[in-house]
C-alpha cells in the first residue's frame, strides 16, 4: 500500500481521492493500533485528538476495497502481519462490510479485536437500530461516501460508461439514506443530488459518530 502521509490527530492533511486510492501510514508510534477503512480516517482522527489519545495510532486502508469487499479480510491480514509487532494493541475498525464474516475469522485468528455490525451504516446508525429497521430497500451513504460519490459509485461502478447498469445495480432500492456525521449543508445538496442521479428517494439521518466513538473508546479503555 502506497503511505498517503503521516497520521497526526490534529490535521489530515491527505485528500479523500488519497484515502481511497491509497489509504493513510501510521506514524510507528505510540502502544494502540487502530486498523481502519481510509473512510473513516477522519472520524477516527477527530476522535483521537478530543479525547487526547496520544497513545494511538491509525492506520489505514484504501476505500476503494469496499468495490472489492473479498480483498478486505486478505489485506487487513497483511497488515497487521507487518506491523502488529510494534503495538502492544490492535483494534480493527471494520466492520464485516461485505466479506461474509472472512474478516471476523482473520480476527479471531490474529486475536484481535473488531466493530460488531455488517456495515460501517449500520455502526454509524447504531447497530440495534440499524438491525430493526431492516431497510432493505435503502442504499446508504456516509460523509466521507458522499463526497466520494463519483469516484466509487458513479465511476467505481462503471454507471458513467454503462447506464444500463443503473437498474441492474439499484433496481431494488427505493431511497438513499444519507447518514451525515456533521452538520453540513453542502454535503446534503450532494448526497440528495446523489438520489436523484440514482432515481430514488432520499433521507436525512443525523448520526453523529454512532457506535463508533464507543467501540474506540471501549477499545483505548482496554489496552
């Protein structure tokens, strides 16, 4: 994996185009390893630099493996072969996110920790929620997914260059649920326009960090 930059809790200073395409470095520093998607480096960065976790270190992985949720298991084995060694503690921030519980057993293998959930929507939205709701018929996006749109959906999917795919792909959806970690208007105007490049209704649900601040803290609390 390529290094976007160094982690530093008080700046990201890498593009999400980088946290796709390449992910983010560790630093090599500090006794907790948190092993993450790069589209939830933000988030986790935030959280790090509030709660003055100085202790912590992230790495992350490209975004663009959840277009490949069978490579996810394989490459977060991989790297905590190359640098578990240097933690006393690593904590994976991943769900199962498509890999039909391949990463779970990677896991268990390794012994170390994960986020309980299918999906990083379904931590994000509170996993008993989530589950409840059973909204099968919804196509879901984040913050970090929304600004990305083009890249791994409209492009990453190929509905650019094969309309037809649209239907094929998400014929079955009736709304996209935007679940926003900030308040930020901009990125409402785009995940609606989102919908409506995808023809479904759309929805607004505020989550905040969800169970996500939770499972670091729980995670940090540990080690």
């Amino acid at each position: 994996m390529q290094a976007g930059t160094a982690t530093n809790p008080g700046a990201l200073r890498v593009s999400d185009g980088a946290l796709t395409r390449d992910g983010l470095s560790a630093r090599g520093d500090g006794t907790v390893l948190v092993l993450a998607c790069g589209a939830l480096a933000r988030e986790i960065l935030a959280l790090i630099r509030v709660n003055g976790w100085t202790h912590v270190d992230l790495h992350c992985l490209p975004a663009i493996l959840h277009n490949h949720p069978q490579k996810i298991a394989g490459a977060v084995r991989d790297a905590i072969q190359a640098r578990g060694a240097r933690y006393g503690k690593i904590f994976v921030a991943y769900a199962d996110c498509g890999t039909g519980g391949d990463l779970a057993r990677v896991c268990d293998e390794m012994g170390v920790a994960m986020i309980r959930g299918p999906h990083c929507y379904a931590f994000f939205d509170g996993v008993d929620a989530f589950v409840a709701r059973e909204e099968v018929f919804s196509f879901f996006l984040t913050d970090f997914l929304t600004r990305q749109f083009d890249t791994l959906i409209w492009r990453g999917l190929k509905l650019d260059r094969h309309p037809e795919l649209r239907g094929m792909i998400f014929g079955h959806y009736q709304t996209l649920v935007y679940l926003a970690q900030t308040e930020d208007s901009d990125l409402t105007r785009q995940a609606q326009a989102a919908a409506d490049k995808l023809g479904l209704s759309f929805e607004r649900r505020f989550t905040g960090y969800g169970d996500l601040a939770g499972a670091l803290e729980a995670a940090v609390a540990q080690a």
